[in-house]
C-alpha cells in the first residue's frame, strides 16, 4: 500500500499597506504517493491550532491544491485518499 505525501511549497502573508497588519494566508502544495507520483482527490484539511477551525479541500488532476483566505496562525496539514495509509 502506497503512503500519502502532500507538500507545502508556499505560505503567503498578506500585508496592509496601512497598519503593517497580516490580513490573509493561503497554503498551496503537491499531494504525491510514496512513488513521487501525484494524487489526483486527495482530500486535504488544514485545520487552525488556535481555535480548531478547518478547511478541506481537494486536489486537482495534477495533485495540485490551494486554501486561501486563512487568518494568519498555526496551521496543520493533513492529506488523506481511500487505499493510502498516513506517512
């Protein structure tokens, strides 16, 4: 049974130009099996440290997902898909 992998190539701050403030985050990555190739539905959830909250969403033919719009925070990033056990 393959291993689910996600990569998580770029976190963005968003900056107000008036207050310096972070407004905004997103995270964005590569789900791949143990093999390197990507995983097409993988079912990523990043959920907040601080207040519990989450956000799921899928990836797309290339493995490829992004989540916007997070408050800035701790965030953690799970990756799951029927038939791949967790790394």
């Amino acid at each position: 049974m393959n291993a689910l992998r996600f990569g998580i190539y770029l976190i963005l701050f968003g900056i107000s130009i008036q207050g310096f403030a972070q407004t905004a985050a997103s995270v964005s990555g590569t789900a791949t099996d143990s093999t390197g190739a990507v995983v097409e539905g993988a079912l990523i959830t990043v959920t907040s440290e601080g207040t519990g909250s989450l956000r799921s969403v899928k990836t797309n033919a290339s493995g490829y997902y992004v989540v916007s719009n997070l408050a800035p925070g701790v965030y953690t990033v799970t990756a799951e898909k029927q038939g791949f056990s967790a790394l």
